[in-house]
C-alpha cells in the first residue's frame, strides 16, 4: 500500500515511504522508479527483500543484495528462519538496514568488483575488498521496521547470532499463533508481518508516481 503524491523534482534527494503487508507464501511487489521494483520474494521460511528491474531477466544477484554484504551469509534482506534464526528471533530484528543499489551503472560496477572478489580466493586482495566496500558505502539506505506480526514460535535455543541483533521482539507488536494441529517445531513459523520500508532515493532518479515522498538532506558525495 501506497500514498500517492505530485512527483518530485528528479534532481532533489528523497525519502520514499512503502508500506504493506506480507502473507506466507506470497509475493509482495512496488515499483521505486528508475526502472526499478520492491520484491518481497517469498520462499519457505519467510521472505527475502530484493530490489530488481521492473522489466527483463532476473540479475543473478539482486540491486540489494549485492550492495548489503556479508554475502551468503545473515543478512538483513532475509525476513525467514534461514540461519536458525527462530520465527521471534525473525521479527525480533527490527528495524533492518540494508544498502541497493539505484542506479544500472551503480549495480554494474557492484557486479564487476563482486566478481573480483569471489574469484580472489580466502582472503580476497586487499584492494578488490576496498573498492567493493567503497562502492556499498556510496549506495543508498533503507531501513524496513515490522509494523506487526503473526508467528508460530519457534521453541529451540536461540542461536547465538540472533541473540546479536534480535533485541526488539518485544517491542514489535505481535500475535502468536498455534499450527492447526496443534505441533511445534524448533524454529517456528512467519504467517504475517506488517512493513513500512524506507528508501533514500538519490539524485536523478525518477520515483514511480505511487510513492509517498518527502525530502531530505543529500548525503555528502
């Protein structure tokens, strides 16, 4: 769900503002403009944040994912259970902040030094992982804050990473709610969150119509 607002001067910085809600097992899109889309992809255990192109192939990595490392490892853009987070642990995280980005030229150049990382070997030449941390440092901001919640609670242990960032659980409005046969499971269940995303949009980029708008400072080039 969004507000609609007169469209913004493409040479001011914004804040573009989404909110919405996500079902298990279902999908969650909003074009951001610049030739660009919100996708809450769903899979098994939750749902995974991605910031692709509206039209044309899937990138092998995602404007996102690229730009918000570690890689293949916690990251804030998973919203699930993966890593053994628990489903409280899941909603506990909140707010997440995340880098994408913005731009074709942008994610082309995350692309090129990504690849250069990965095929640098462990550890990766010190100045590959300079220029990529360079480059995610100059991408734009997000933030997502789970607005409330229905979960199946998991009933394990927490995991000693989610104990480091899962610190809001209680804070976050949420229901738990039963399996309908009544079973549990270590890790529990994500069934409904509600979101609001906030994205600083940059110079130059063209947000879709759709979005709520409001300005903000540029950040220092």
């Amino acid at each position: 769900m969004a507000w609609a607002v007169p469209p913004a001067s493409p040479g001011a910085c914004r804040r573009a503002t989404i909110t919405g809600e996500l079902n298990a097992g279902k999908a969650f899109t909003q074009p951001i403009g610049g030739g660009l889309k919100l996708w809450f992809q769903p899979i098994a255990s939750g749902w995974i944040l991605r910031i692709v192109p509206v039209t044309g192939p899937l990138p092998e990595q995602d404007y996102a994912e690229l730009a918000t490392p570690p890689y293949q490892s916690v990251t804030p853009l998973s919203i699930s259970t993966d890593f053994s987070f628990r489903a409280q642990d899941a909603v506990g995280w909140n707010p997440r902040r995340f880098h994408f980005a913005s731009s074709p030229a942008d994610f082309a150049q995350l692309q090129k030094l990504y690849r250069e990382f990965i095929a640098g070997g462990t550890p990766p030449p010190d100045g590959v992982q300079a220029a990529l941390a360079h480059e995610v440092a100059k991408a734009s901001e997000g933030t997502l804050t789970i607005l409330d919640s229905k979960l199946v609670p998991g009933t394990a242990d927490q995991w000693r990473m989610a104990a480091a960032v899962a610190s809001h659980f209680e804070t976050t409005a949420h229901t738990l709610v039963e399996e309908p046969n009544h079973t549990t499971s270590g890790l529990g269940r994500l069934v409904w969150l509600r979101f609001r995303l906030d994205l600083d949009l940059p110079q130059g980029l063209r947000a879709d119509p759709a979005l709520h708008l409001a300005p903000r400072v540029c950040a220092a080039p």
